[in-house]
C-alpha cells in the first residue's frame, strides 16, 4: 500500500510535468482511487482531507495582497527601489534581490514577482553588460526568499502545513522565521560570486529613468499592508519575548491571518482601492489546487501508515548525521520538475516531526534544509519559476539562458544549499 501510494506521488508528478496540467488534479484522483477502493474509506472521509484552513489562509491573503497588483502599487514600488540604485551597476545583482525579496515579502508572492521584474530585469542586463544569468538568480532567490516572510505566500504556507503536522502555532511561527533568515541570507553568498565577476566584465552605468509618484490609491494601498503586517506579527513577536504574559497570550491565540486579512480586504473595498473583479480573478487557483489536491494524496499515505514507515526506515537504516543532507538532496531532486509549495514541502513537511522524534534531530532543521533545498532547483527551466523567467527572456538569448539555468544555476545553487545544510546542523 505504502509503495502504491508513492508511485502515485511519483506518477501525479511525471503527469503534470508531462500534461503541464495541475498537480494537485491528479493527486486528487490518485487519493480517491487508493482511498475509496484500496483502503475501504468513505469518500466523504477522502474529501474532508482536503486542507480547508490552509486554502482559506491562502485565499484571504493572496485577496488583499492582489489590490496591491491590480492597482500598479508593487510595480511601482519596485520601480522606485530600482531607481534608487541606478548608478551602482556592479551591485545590480544585489538591488535585483533585495527589491524582489521585499516586494514578495509584501506579500506578492513568487509568481507575481517574476511576471513584472523579469522583464525589467532583463532589459537592465542589456543595458549594462551585466550576464542574464547572474539576473535571473537575482529574481529568483529574491521572491523566493521574500515569499518566505512570516506574512507572505510562502511562510503563511510553510507555517499552516507545520501545524498540519502537528507542531504548536508558536513554534512553527519561530519555525518559519528561521526558514527566512535562511532563504535571505544563503542567496547573499551566491550572488557574491557573480558580483565578484562583474567587475571582470565591462559593466557601465545604466540610466533608469524616474518613476512617477504614487497616487492616493497606492498610498494608501502601501499603509494598509504595513498595518496588516504590523497587526499579524505584533502578539507572537511579542509572545515569544514574554512568553508567561497573560494578556498577550490571549490576544496572540485570538489574531489569525486570514480573518485580519479579510478586514483589510473589506477596507479596501470600501476605499474603492482596485477593482472587485480583477482583484478576485487574481488569486492563485491553481497553487491553490495544487497545494490542496497534493496534500489530500498526503493525509492517504498518512492514513496508511507511511509517514511511520518513512521514519523507521531512517531511524534503523541511515545515520543520523547523513538525514539533514539527504533531505536537502530530496528537496531539490523534487523541485527540478515540480513546485515548492504546491508539491515539495506539502509531501515532505508532514514526515519532519516523525523522523525528528526517532533521530533526535531538531524538527526547525530539518524543515529547513527541505525548504533550502527545493529553492535551490526552482530556476530550474522544467520547474514552475524556471521556466516563467525563461518564458520572460528575449527570443535571442533564451537559448544559451535555457542552458545556463540547467548547467549553471541550479548546480551553483545545489552546492550552496549543501554547504548550507552542513552549517545548520551544526547552529540548529
């Protein structure tokens, strides 16, 4: 049963790569079949694995953040921090990074964040000599580790799928910090290795001409995600420094991200900050599908017994310095033709607590090394953001970037995460 039901994870995989339709469509298929038929469970049992409050959290969030998007604030906030560092050519990699980073931390997520710095990107690469290479990392580390923030896409994922597996709603919070600092910090040291060879290369300045100011709506767009953030992370910060305050606790169990992100939606609506209809058909429904439909396929193999086999196994077979590393090594071979969020963490996040509780490792370790690992082959080009930057390149240079992605970036990328790995085990 535990074999039928990874060879299903597996196939669900290869046919979405293949089809290059969702995910998460045949991994709900797959769940049903083994579910209904192999294991004799209610179909109303299947459907009720369906993770509701992880596709509701996404689903308020992703609703307020999209007024941002729909309005022209994130890109011309990103415009602006460009602006900023126009005449610093050789540290462009680093400006790249740090805009998409706090653009995707304002909680665009990924995939918008490649869509509209991409091209600009690109076209900036042009005008000063810089490689498309070295660029696309930029973006790609960048709203990767941005998505991370405690409040955007990503961490709001990482953390609801933690407390899936059973870890405290505290704990996952210091969890999903940590996975952060690590994400944001790692990328540093990559793009310092092609900052380093810029100044081999003919790098001159590139004129970006001004930005138009905000206007009322974008102003008041940006105050309102500040607040969002500011209201979500005030009473856990604040929990984890006093941690016995009464008062604090009580108000830190009551605040939940998506109903506060619903209130902030409301008062967008009635400032009339973007239209309804755009900003609903903006929600990512299909990482929504993917997500959910992957995460049925998972509770399956739960029910069946596999996490506790997976644990066994590693318990009993492997050693334990060798589990951060082999993780990382999972992580990443996954991402090379799948999703991080819609396939990767929700299939390896649930077996964490288990393999913890048997090796003795800390759980935030090995959470991390998954999440290092699947974002180090994600600019892969048969990968979901490999392949958007390579959609986003001019026709001519798309060739030699389709090979560099592949040759270049995701081995730099794998060795780091490793490198990486072999660190955190020895701070986490």
């Amino acid at each position: 049963m535990v074999f039928l039901i990874i060879s299903s994870i597996i196939v669900a995989i290869i046919l979405g790569y293949i089809t290059r339709h969702n995910v998460g469509i045949f991994a709900m298929i797959f769940a049903y079949i083994i579910g209904a038929f192999f294991m004799d469970l209610a179909p109303k049992k299947i459907i009720a694995f369906w993770p509701i409050s992880i596709f509701f959290v996404i689903f308020a969030v992703s609703l307020f953040y999209n007024f941002a998007t729909v309005n022209g604030t994130l890109e011309k906030l990103a415009g602006h921090l460009m602006y900023r560092f126009a005449n610093h050519p050789y540290l462009l990699p680093f400006v790249i990074f740090v805009v998409s980073a706090i653009i995707a931390a304002l909680g665009a997520g990924f995939y918008t964040v490649l869509a509209f710095m991409a091209p600009l990107t690109f076209l900036l690469c042009d005008k000063i000599g810089l490689s498309k290479i070295a660029g696309a990392m930029a973006i790609n580390y960048g709203a990767l580790g941005g998505a991370n923030f405690i409040t955007s896409q990503s961490g709001i994922i990482f953390r609801g799928l933690m407390e899936n597996s059973g870890i405290e709603a505290n704990e996952a919070f210091a969890n999903s910090s940590i996975i952060f600092a690590f994400t944001i910090i790692l990328p540093i040291v990559v793009l310092s290795f092609f900052v380093f060879n810029a100044f081999k290369n003919n790098i001159k300045i590139s004129v970006i001409s001004k930005p138009d100011p905000f206007d009322y709506k974008q102003k008041t767009t940006l105050i309102l995600m500040f607040m969002m953030i500011v209201v979500v992370l005030i009473f856990p910060v604040l929990n984890i420094i006093f941690p016995h305050n009464e008062t604090i606790s009580y108000f830190n169990k009551k605040i939940d991200i998506a109903m506060i992100a619903m209130i902030f939606v409301a008062i967008a609506l009635f400032l009339k900050l973007a239209d309804e209809k755009q900003v609903v058909a903006l929600i990512p429904w299909g990482t929504l599908i993917m997500i959910c439909g992957v995460g049925m396929l998972i509770s399956i193999a739960v029910e069946a017994g596999a996490i506790k086999l997976f644990s066994d196994l590693v318990e009993n077979e492997i050693n334990v310095i060798f589990i951060p590393l082999i993780m990382c090594a999972i992580a990443a071979f996954m991402s090379l033709f799948s999703s991080t969020l819609g396939v990767v963490t929700p299939a390896l996040f649930p077996i964490v607590p288990s393999i913890a509780a048997s090796s003795g490792l800390s759980e935030v370790l090995l959470f991390s090394c998954i999440v290092v690992g699947a974002q180090a082959s994600a600019i892969s080009p048969f990968s979901s953001g490999g392949s958007l930057i390579l959609g986003s390149c001019p026709d001519k240079y798309k060739e030699k970037l389709f090979k560099d992605l592949l040759i270049k970036a995701v081995p730099i990328g794998f060795i780091a995460a490793i490198l990486a790995t072999i660190i955190m085990s020895f701070i986490l």
